[in-house]
C-alpha cells in the first residue's frame, strides 16, 4: 500500500485526472449544438400527429438532449488530437488539459448508455434505437471514419445532426412517417451550405489546413466549395417545401419558406460570385449566420403553425 | 494516506462535481417515479391489499 501511496503522489496530478470542474463537463456536452438539437427535436414532438403526455414529451425531450451530449463529449475525446491543433477548439477540456481523455469517453458513454435506456424504458424503444443509432452514426461513422477521410465528411455526417427531429416524432408515434423524414431531410441538405460557409472562411479554412481535416475547401479548393454550396442551396429549397405535401404543415409555412428559401439563394449566389478578398469572406460569413437563423426561422414556423390552430395542408401523399 | 497530488483546489472542484452528480442522480429518482405515476395514470391508486 505504502507504494502504491507513493506512486500515486510522485505523478502530477493533472495526468491522474479529477481536475476537470463542473463547467469543464458542461463543456463537454457542446451546448450550443446541444441548444438546436433541443429545439429541433421538440418540433419533432409537437409537428408528429397523435399526442405524448406532456411529462412523457418533457422526458423524451431531456433524453435526447443528453444523447447529443453524449455525442458531443466522445467527439471531443477521439477529436483530442485535431482539438489541440485547431485555434477554434485548442481551449476544449480535453486538448486544455482539465479533462483526460479517459474521463471524457467514461462520461460519453454513461451518458449515451442512459439516455438511451431513458428513452427506450420511460417513452418507447423505437425512439431509444434510434437515439442510440444517432449518437453510433456521429461518433463511429462520422467522427471516427469520414471526418479524416473524405470531403463529403460533413454530408454524410450531417445525418447525425438531422436525426433529433425524426427521435422526437418517434417518441410521440412509436414509428417513422414521411413527415418525420420530411424534417429528416431539411437538416440533411442544410448542413453543407452551412459548415462549407463556415469553412470557407481563411482562418477557419487554415485550421483544418494545419489539422489534416480532408474539408471541401482543403482539397477540392474554394471555387468547388462555392459551387457545392449553390447545387445543395438549390436542392434544399425544395426539400424545405416537403412537408406542405405531406400534410405537415400548412400555407403560412409554405408561403414563408418561398421568401426565406430566395434570401437563402441570394446570399449563396453571392458566395458564388465574390471570390476574392474581404468581399467574399464577408459573403461567406453572412451565407453561415444566415443559414443557422434560416434553420431556426423554418422548424419554428411549424411550432407558429400549430400555436396559432393555423390549417395544414391536406396530404398529397403520405 | 497524507501523501497526495491533489491540493486543496483539486479537492474543492472534487467536492463540486460529487455534489452535480448527487443532484442528477436525485433528478434520476424524481423522473423515474414521475413518470410511473403518469404511465400508470389512476390505475396508480387501485392496489390490492
């Protein structure tokens, strides 16, 4: 024992961990990713047909804001190496030194373990699958596999961060529609205009430069990046018109997403044609801040809808 | 068992982090017994004695 004891107290603290503070765990969860994912997947909740008790909702809600922390702590603890790279994400936990690695993946995966079994046990198991799949997808298909290896990392990816509204309509139904694919699918096709925007810009573009990050503006060069952003802004506008004809939602929606899918076009065409200088990385910031209000303005014009008793579209199919 | 790495603040952030633990925990019970009450609903009150 008397050893062991002397061991334990001739290595530094910091490399035997239990530095990290609560703030530090916090961190951990990104709870600014973890901010959309609430409010997405709560207009999952509130946009599925039938009713949840509102317990039940606030239940399904809490577990899958705790499954995308989850999500959010074992990409910070595989990620370590690139985090400490990146000036954007060198102050994390892990990379700054106040979490180990090993915490960091002990507490990802006791979170992601009761989140799911939250889910599963208290609403329905459909929905915990599909949690547990989402937080698999993020950490095992995009984080350890694609983010390193191609530049469609963040299309493919961006499926992880679409999945929330699809787990809260299956806590309400038990099963997966065509409207929960509907909201499925907006994310989808959102996601990389909006994180090649961000990418684009020169600070951010050196990051994953210096990193080994293989993103679109890296290897493919800038001018592809700008015209990949204008083929899936053109694809996602009428993507964003899908679930008018599901029956989802209603003219008031439709109507507005006519008017917010242009804006969205102009500032994409406008990261299309400004190629140089502080122009162009002024079209691309304004393209980024644009899109993550765009994505807010359109779930919460379904939450408006059905706040409001506005009528919903008769289903064309569904 | 003096011999330790950790100083005073180490423990100060130690006693920090037990303490948030023990909250989610409680907040664990509460969700757990909450939502047995509602998925029983009045058949809550019918107990066979």
């Amino acid at each position: 024992m008397s050893d062991i004891n002397a061991q334990i107290s001739e290595t530094p603290a910091a490399s035997l961990g239990g530095q990290g503070s609560v703030a530090d765990y916090f961190a951990l969860l990104k709870p600014r990713v973890m901010s959309l994912v609430i409010f997405t997947a709560f207009v999952g909740i509130i946009a599925a047909p039938g009713s949840i008790h509102p317990w039940l909702g606030f239940v399904a809600l809490l577990a899958i804001a705790v499954g995308a922390g989850a999500a959010g702590a074992l990409n910070m603890w595989y990620d370590a190496d690139i985090d400490a790279v990146m000036k954007r994400t060198s102050k994390r936990p892990v990379p700054k030194g106040t979490i180990t690695p090993q915490e960091a993946l002990g507490f990802g995966m006791t979170l992601a373990a009761g989140s799911v079994l939250v889910l599963g046990l208290l609403v329905n198991w459909l929905a915990g699958a599909l949690l547990a799949f989402t937080i698999f997808f993020y950490i095992a298909i995009y984080t350890m596999w694609l983010k390193r290896l191609t530049p469609q990392n963040i299309v493919i990816g961006g499926a992880a961060g679409a999945f929330p509204p699809m787990v809260g309509w299956v806590s309400v139904t038990g099963s997966i529609d065509l409207g929960s694919i509907a909201l499925f699918l907006i994310i989808f096709t959102w996601t990389p205009p909006h994180f090649w925007a961000l990418a684009l810009w020169k600070k951010i573009n050196a990051d994953y430069t210096n990193a080994g990050v293989p993103m679109l503006p890296v290897v493919a060069g800038a001018d592809e990046t700008r015209r990949q952003i204008l083929i899936y802004t053109l694809i996602l506008i009428p993507v964003t018109l899908l679930p008018a004809l599901i029956g989802t939602v209603g003219l008031f929606y439709t109507l507005a997403n006519v008017g917010l899918g242009a804006v969205f076009l102009y500032y994409a065409w406008r990261v299309y044609r400004l190629r140089e200088g502080a122009e162009a990385e002024a079209a691309c910031k304004k393209l980024f801040g644009f899109s993550t209000l765009w994505l807010f303005i359109v779930f919460a014009l379904i939450l408006a809808e059905r706040a409001l008793g506005l009528p919903l579209f008769a289903p064309v199919f569904g | 068992m003096t011999n330790t790495p950790f100083g005073p603040e180490d423990m100060a952030r130690r006693k920090k982090r037990a303490i948030a633990l023990a909250l989610v925990l409680g907040g664990l019970v509460v969700l757990f017994f909450v939502t047995t009450l509602v998925r029983l609903g009045s058949a809550v009150a019918e107990r066979s004695f």
